[in-house]
C-alpha cells in the first residue's frame, strides 16, 4: 500500500483527533495537540496519508530548553499516533524519520521525547542525553537526540514544558 508523509493542513484536523483518539484510548493526547496548536507551539506537524485515509500523526512543538544557560533551540516529540490497525507496519517510524530530517533542515538543535527507550532508541534518542537535564520527568524513559553536534553537551541544563502538557500529566 503507497503512503505519503505529509505536513498538516487544517482539513486533517478532524482526521488526525480521531487517530489520535484512537491510538492512546481517549482525548488526553489530542487535547494536547490542540492545546499546542492554540498556543503557537507546534513547529513540525506531519500526517501519514494511505489509500483509506490518514493513517498516522506526529507532532513535535517547541520546548524551553537550557544548558549551562545557554538557549537550546529544541522540539518536544509527542504525540505519535498510529491507527491501531495500521501499528507495527512502520508507520509511527516514517514520521518520526521525516520530522527529525525536517527538524535538522530547519536548524532545531536538540530534540525531547517521553517514551518506550527501546522504540525511541532506534531513532538515536537517549536517555543518558538527558541525565543533566532539570525536568518533570526523569529515568530511562525521558531522552533526548541531538540533532546538532554538541547541542545538548554541558554540566547542568533545564526543560520547561509548556501547560498544554499538564493535560496529559
């Protein structure tokens, strides 16, 4: 089956909430996209396109992000949703690809995921990235991917999420 990965267009909105939806089990994460979407905060949003439809939607949004005081030019991924019937076909990772090559075309510097490290490893996040990192979050889960050399190299940084994702807390 051909699949194109495309940038959003308004007129996938009601598409991407309802694969969204159904791929986490309830509205949490499609709040979230909204919220992140209201605020101005969502830089790269991609949806997988197939012969039934869409299929997929990834999502990454601009976080507060510093290292030895230094700004960090750095992209929040969440959420990356599959329709459960489309899951395990490479789906979820050809979105994730594009969005990491359009990321470094767009000269982003790091990015920031909360997720399985055996799935997000494959992509190169990590989570000893994030190890001298201030955050909500924390352990194994919690990893990052330098998308520029050095990016996120120094002795103490901080993320500050925005309040769009104390909806999903």
């Amino acid at each position: 089956m051909s699949r194109a990965i495309c940038r959003r267009a308004p007129a996938n909105d009601a598409a991407i909430a309802s694969v969204v939806d159904r791929a986490f089990g309830g509205p949490a994460e499609s709040r979230l996209v909204g919220a992140l979407r209201a605020a101005d905060l969502a830089a790269i949003e991609l949806v997988a396109l197939e012969s039934s439809g869409l299929v997929g939607h990834a999502l990454f949004s601009v976080l507060d992000v510093t290292v030895d005081r230094r700004p960090v030019k750095t992209l929040a991924l969440a959420p990356v949703a599959v329709c459960p019937d489309r899951q395990r076909r490479g789906i979820g990772g050809a979105l994730i690809r594009h969005g990491l090559d359009v990321a470094r075309e767009g000269g982003w510097e790091a990015a920031i995921v909360l997720g399985d490290p055996t799935y997000y490893g494959r992509f190169g996040f990590s989570g000893s990235r994030t190890q001298h990192l201030a955050a909500p979050f924390s352990g194994e889960a919690f990893m990052a991917l330098a998308l520029q050399a050095d990016a996120l190299d120094g002795r103490a940084g901080r993320v500050v999420y925005p309040p769009a994702f104390d909806l999903v807390a």
